[in-house]
C-alpha cells in the first residue's frame, strides 16, 4: 500500500516535539526530450524557516557549499539537486532552473504546487572539469537532497583554473599528477612568488630567479589536501574495496538412505561431512532407496581455526531442539525442530512449550526504485518459505561475495571475531569513494526532519555510501566525531517516548517498544520515520556507530530472523501471558465461563476497541478444542499484529543496507551487543546492589555459592558480563544512575537479585527478567558454576542452534 502519500499538516499530536516539516516532495528524474519529469515522493508540509543559504521563490540548485539542509551526492555519474517550484507554475507545466552551471528543464509532477521542493537527478557534464557542482539550498529550506557532481579535470567544488594556467597534454606521472605551463605575471622578477589556483587548489609560485614576466614555467602541482571529502581510512583505504581471493567452486557428493518412515516430499535431516543439512525425499524415491546430493568443498572441509570454547558449548546444547540449517536444494537457511526420534518435527499447531514463530518478509519493489515495499507475518519457524539466503552478491552482481562456507565458518566464531567478520563484509559492500559519496548537512535545530528529509531521499546504493556530516553554521570537519554526534542525537530523539513513536515496555523500563498507537500521535508520517529510523540503524551498523536506545528482545529476534516462542509473551504482556497459562489447565466447564472469543480489547486515547484476532473472531467461542488456536492468534497479535505496519517499514529501512544473511551469524541477544555497544558495568556498584533471597536469604553475600558467583563474574570478560545482565534484566543497558535504581515490571526499583534453589530443582540457572532475579542452584563446585552459568547464559536465546 502506498504509505508515502500525505496530506500538508495542520498540527502535531500526542505531545510531540517542536520540529521543522519544511515543504518539500522529492522527486525522481530521468533526462528525456530535452526535460526532466519528476515523480512525486513524500511532503513534509510547509511551516519550518528556509536553510541558510537559501534562495528566493524562484526555482534555483544553488551550486557552491552554501550550507543548504540535506544530503547531496558528491562524485559518480550523475549529481542529485534540490529545486524549488517557482510561482505561476502549474503540474505538467516545464520551468527553467540551474543545475549547477547548466540549465535545465523541468516538468512540475502532478499535485505539486508553488513553493515545494523537488528533487532532481541530472547527468554529470563533464565539459569544463568542474562537474555539475552544485549542491541543494532551495528557497523552501528543508531537509532534502542535491548534489555535486564529480568528473572532469577539476574537483567537483574547486574555483577554476588561473587565465594564466595551461594543462599539458598526457603528462600525468605515476602518480596520476598532471604537469602544467603557467606564465608569469607582469611586473614578478626572478626569487619572486605570486598565486596562481590550479585544479582547484591555490598555490604560491616561486618565480625562477632566470625567468621574467611573460615568460611561462612548467610545474607540477602537489596532491590535494585531505579535507572532509577525504575517502576513509581503514580496510577501505583510498576508497578501494578489499580484494578477496577467487573459490574454487569444487563439490563433494554424498549417498544417504531414505530414513524409515519418510515418504516422498517430506524433508528429513543428516549430518554430511559434519555439517547438519536438510534434505527433501525426491518425489521417485521412497524409504530405504539410496538418493544422491552434492554439497560445497568449503563448507564441509574441517576448519583450521579452532572455534571458541562458547560456541562450542552452544552447539552442543539443544534446549529446545530448533535449529538453523542449510537445505540442500537451494542452500537457504531454515529452522527445522527435531521430534524425540530424531526426526523432522512437521507440526505446525500450536504447543506452549515448541512451538515457535518467525518473522518473513517478502520484498516486493516499489513505485520508486530507491524504496522497496514489502509482506511481512509472523509464521511458523519451520515452514519452507520463512527462508534466509545463504549467499550475498558482491557489487558486481556476479561473484559471490559471501557465501554459505564463509557464514557457516563465522558462526562458531566468538563474539568479538564475529563483530570484525561482520564489519569486514560491511567494507567490502560500501561503495567505493571514486564511485561516489554523500555529504549530510542539517540544522540541529531541526536535526530530525533535516536528517529524515536527507536519508529517505537516498537509494540503497547511496545508503551504503561513506557519509560525511556538517551541522550548518557550525565549523568543524567530520573525522568520524561528527558522525557519532548525529546518531547519537538523532536515535536518542526518535527513541524519546514523546515524539509518540515508541514507548516505554511496561516489563522493563529502560527497554522500548513499538507505540501501536503511533499513527494517532503522529497521523500524517509515522510509518516514514519507523523507515528512517531503520535506514538509520542499518547504517549505523554499517558505518560501526552506535545506537542510543535499548528495545525489547522481540524485536532483535524479528530483525535476525530468530524464532519467537510462548515464553517471550512474558516480556511483551506479562498479565496475557500469565492468563493464557491458566487456560492451558481448565477443563472444558471451566473455559466455557471465561466467555471467550477471537477478539481482544485495546486502548488508544482513552476509547476501547475490540479486534478481531481471525476473521469472524467475535462470532467464535474459544473452547479446548481451539484454545490452541486461540492462543497462536494472542501469540501473533501480540508479537507482532498490533505493530506491523510500523514494524515492516523499520525493517525495510533495516535491510536497504544491511543484507540479511551476514546477519544470519548473529543471535538476537548478540544483535543488541553490535547495535547498542558493551555497557561499562561497575562491578562493586552491581554487587553492592544485589539482594539475596531462597537458600541465600539468611547468609546473604557470605554464602559459599554466592562467593564463587561473582567471583566468576569478576573473571567474566566485558561480553559475558553484558550476556549475564541480559539474562537475568533482559537488556545489556545500565541505569544511568547505577544498579540501585534498577526497575521491575511495574515501575518500581527491583534490584538485581540472586535466589538460591536446591540444585534438584534443575541444573542450569535460570531468570526472571520481570524482577531481575537469577535462580542459582547450590553446585557443589566453583568450577560446576561456572560451566553452568556460562551455559545458561551463552543459551538464553531460548535454547536455538545454528549449525
């Protein structure tokens, strides 16, 4: 559906911040019949002030860096400009502008009038060395997009060559400088220096003390200075991509016997080459009838790196039997579930302890090219087409630049490996400088809306672009502080209960969750900025920043396609959670007095609504025989129903950078780590905080269990201890005032708290992230702690593999 369409505002809702809406649809071009017809994008309305450095109405793409709002392109083929609709001028009627130091035509899209910004896409003109240039700044201000176009002889900025400066032909050096003929002069004798400005950069000239004026000298100019267009530093270097060494497409084939009891089309899986896989029984073949299947050289061929003791643990673990495999016929990632023979687990009705759901979404292109739509719902983990592909494209489209062995390889790395494994993919995608690269400029006073206005008028390609920032009227390079700045600002803005788009989680108060009432807070863009806010996380993933804002776990397990179980509704709606246990233990009496049906009741703005959770639902009666379908549809509303448009444009705006299956390496707890970064926990502010309570309560700190806990903490390194933290609260973040303020489910201070068990209640510590509480049985030894705990605690992700 075309969410992007919105009427001009009138006012804002639901208590939000005062913020710039400046006037402006984005447009996108295409250079036919000597003009340029535009196709509407999304207005922001028309109450903000214009940029600095704007122009008057008339309908101009200010060339120079004069400050406007917005984001524009610098280098590549074709430079991106900002104009504005001058006054006369009606929808399908063409007007002149200039796009730098060329004039263009330009057609006013249907339902555009007088005043609005548009945006413009134009062919570098590579005919006088400079480039399109130009920049955006139209008279309406706003957050959009122009461009700068690089090409030619000069920088895409640079002022023009000196009168008195000759390029010569073909003189380029091994180092690419081109010499050049400069003629000195009147009145500058031989030991004098005058200024000359070549390829954009001025320069002071010594004239030869046996030269005259009049007289020319050949000079070869140095290699500019780094300035804020300066490609970055690091594994990208000078803006190259990484090489990355050829594979040899080699296979290993593999005979197996059809398991007893598989009929043909049913999938079974194996271990080949000691890698779990997925294999469909063909459609000739039947149990015990040997079937043939190849499989990668790489991805069965026996690691020479040693996986790290956790990952180790991890893959030996198998809580709930669900695991991400790789299946034969297409080499996608899918999560299958192992039944207590040992077999494919094809049940898909609902069970309160198996049964688990995960997210799929369907990428459908949209009306625009740099905007993909998409079909997101909330399936069984197991069905066949809630897939992950196995392999990423490099941006040739052709080779592989991630494959299924280079995933599997980096699955059972440590957390920190995985980080520079993920990081190194990332650089490998980013475009590389020469290609081009962005330059953000916003106003902070109207950071939000410049910043939404300029990234949602990128395409993907420019979203995985190096960016570079500027806060207009503020002096100051981006050598990476200022890029930290604005994600920082920009995410803890958005994230702020206020602006009406998220909320606080009624479990967990430092953790936010999806306002389902945000369309009323913010009725005219709300689903925009859930787009924004996910091409915003995506790049800062990318681009290794971090976000300011912890959410709920329900939604790390969305973005990396992890499944959801009954047990996670605790953390969403912790009084549905607990009624829907009761229900699993009524007799059929019992539930006929509950007056149940397929509806449930929500409150927005003080006025109750009752929702079907199937269709006809308040015409059906929840029974026994239904309750299990009664309690997946509560499951999948609750999940993820009441939110989906707002949660479908986020991961949209998530995966126009980020590809999905590097994320495949990651769990969700892990997500929240690489995202919101290792907290810094004191250690003596988080002991001196904790309660003690069950077996503990009468010895407290003194108890031998106790004492070989935190001293085991004490020896955990940065990462277990924010994992430890996530287990028992639920996120890795850290009140700001420290562990003495820590909250529980209801808003109330609930310290951290440590309750001992006897250990033939069960043998693995478990948590209760509604009251930060961590069950520890009494072990016998120190080190049976330790393996316990780091076992708990590596597994919280619910027990999920991924081998």
């Amino acid at each position: 559906m075309p969410i992007f369409s919105k009427k001009k505002r009138e006012g804002s809702g639901g208590g939000r911040k005062k913020r710039d809406t400046s006037g402006g649809s984005r447009n996108s071009v295409g250079n036919s019949g000597g003009g340029i017809s535009g196709i509407r994008l999304p207005s922001l309305g028309s109450t903000g002030p214009p940029a600095p450095g704007g122009g008057g109405g008339g309908g101009g793409a200010q060339a120079k860096n004069t400050g406007g709002a917005g984001a524009h392109s610098v280098g590549g083929n074709t430079a991106v400009f900002r104009v504005t609709v001058p006054d006369n001028v009606t929808p399908g009627e063409e007007f002149q502008v200039y796009a730098g130091n060329r004039i263009v035509k330009v057609r006013c899209p249907p339902n555009t009038r007088p005043g609005q910004s548009l945006q413009i896409t134009v062919p570098v003109d590579n005919s006088n060395g400079g480039g399109a240039g130009g920049l955006n700044g139209s008279g309406s201000g706003g957050g959009g997009a122009g461009g700068g176009g690089g090409g030619g002889g000069g920088p895409p900025y640079g002022p023009p060559d000196s009168p008195n400066v000759t390029r010569i032909p073909n003189s380029e050096g091994p180092d690419g400088r081109a010499a050049y003929m400069v003629a000195i002069p009147p009145r500058v004798r031989g030991g004098q220096q005058f200024p000359v400005t070549i390829a954009g950069q001025q320069l002071m000239v010594t004239c030869p003390t046996n030269a005259r004026a009049g007289m020319s000298v050949r000079i070869v100019p140095p290699a500019p200075p780094r300035s804020l267009d300066r490609p970055p530093e690091g594994p990208m270097g000078q803006g190259g991509r990484p090489k990355r060494p050829a594979r040899p497409p080699d296979t290993q084939m593999f005979e197996v016997v059809v398991p007893r009891g598989v009929r043909p089309g049913q999938p079974f899986a194996l271990l080949a080459g000691g890698v779990r896989v997925l294999v469909t029984c063909p459609t000739n073949a039947s149990e015990g009838q040997k079937i043939r299947f190849n499989l990668p050289m790489a991805l069965t061929r026996k690691k020479t790196e040693e996986a790290s003791k956790l990952a180790k643990v991890k893959l030996s673990y198998d809580k709930d039997g669900w695991t991400r495999t790789i299946r034969v016929s297409d080499m996608k990632f899918q999560w299958i579930r192992m039944d207590d023979g040992g077999n494919v687990d094809t049940n898909k009705r609902f069970d309160a302890k198996n049964a688990a759901y995960v997210r799929k979404l369907e990428f459908v292109e949209g009306h625009d090219p740099r905007m993909r739509t998409g079909i997101l719902s909330l399936v069984t983990a197991n069905d066949p087409d809630a897939v992950v592909d196995s392999r990423i494209k490099g941006p040739d489209g052709r080779s592989d630049l991630v494959s299924y062995a280079d995933i599997a390889d980096a699955q059972v790395m440590s957390f920190e490996d995985k980080t520079d494994w993920f990081q190194r993919k990332c650089a490998e995608l980013c475009v590389e400088w020469n290609e081009g690269h962005m330059r953000m400029n916003v106003r902070r006073e109207f950071l939000l809306s410049d910043s939404m206005e300029a990234v949602m008028s990128l395409s993907r390609k420019d979203l995985r672009k190096v960016w570079r920032f500027e806060f207009i009227g503020e002096a100051g390079i981006d050598a990476g502080g200022l890029a930290r700045e604005w994600f920082q600002l920009v995410t803890e803005e958005i994230f702020d209960p206020d602006m009406g788009l998220w909320k606080s989680c009624a479990t967990n108060q430092m953790l936010m969750e999806i306002n389902p009432a945000s369309e009323f807070c913010c009725p005219e863009d709300h689903l925009i900025y859930f787009r924004f806010l996910g091409r915003v996380m995506g790049k800062a993933l990318f681009d290794r920043q971090l976000v300011a804002g912890h959410m709920i776990p329900t939604l790390y397990k969305h973005m990396c396609g992890w499944p959801c179980q009954f047990a996670d509704l605790e953390q969403v709606d912790e009084e549905v959670y607990e009624n829907l246990k009761k229900l699993l233990e009524m007799n059929p009496e019992e539930m006929e007095y509950c007056c149940l049906d397929f509806t449930v009741t929500e409150e927005v703005m003080d006025v109750k609504q009752e929702i079907e959770l199937v269709p006809g639902g308040k015409d059906m009666d929840v029974t026994c025989d239904n309750l299990p379908e009664y309690m997946e549809a509560t499951l999948q509303y609750k999940m993820m129903g009441r939110v989906k448009p707002q949660l479908n444009e986020l991961l949209l705006g998530f995966f126009d950078v980020i590809p999905e299956p590097i994320l495949t390496i990651f769990d969700f707890q892990e997500l929240e780590l690489l995202m919101c970064g290792l907290p810094e926990i004191d250690l003596d502010d988080w002991r001196d905080n904790t309660e003690y309570a069950g077996e503990f309560d009468r010895v407290g700190s003194n108890h031998d269990t106790v004492l070989w806990f935190w001293e085991v903490v004490e020896e955990f390194d940065h990462e277990m201890r924010a994992r430890l933290l996530q287990f028992v609260t639920g996120t890795s973040g850290v009140p700001a005032r420290g562990f003495a303020v820590l909250q529980g489910n209801d808003g109330n201070v609930r310290k951290f708290t440590v309750h001992g068990v006897d250990a033939g209640e069960f043998v693995y510590p478990r948590a209760h992230t509604c009251f930060n509480r961590i069950d520890l049985p009494l072990y016998r030894t120190k080190a049976d702690l330790k393996q316990k705990l780091e076992l708990a605690v590596t597994m919280v992700a619910t027990g999920f593999d991924i081998e």
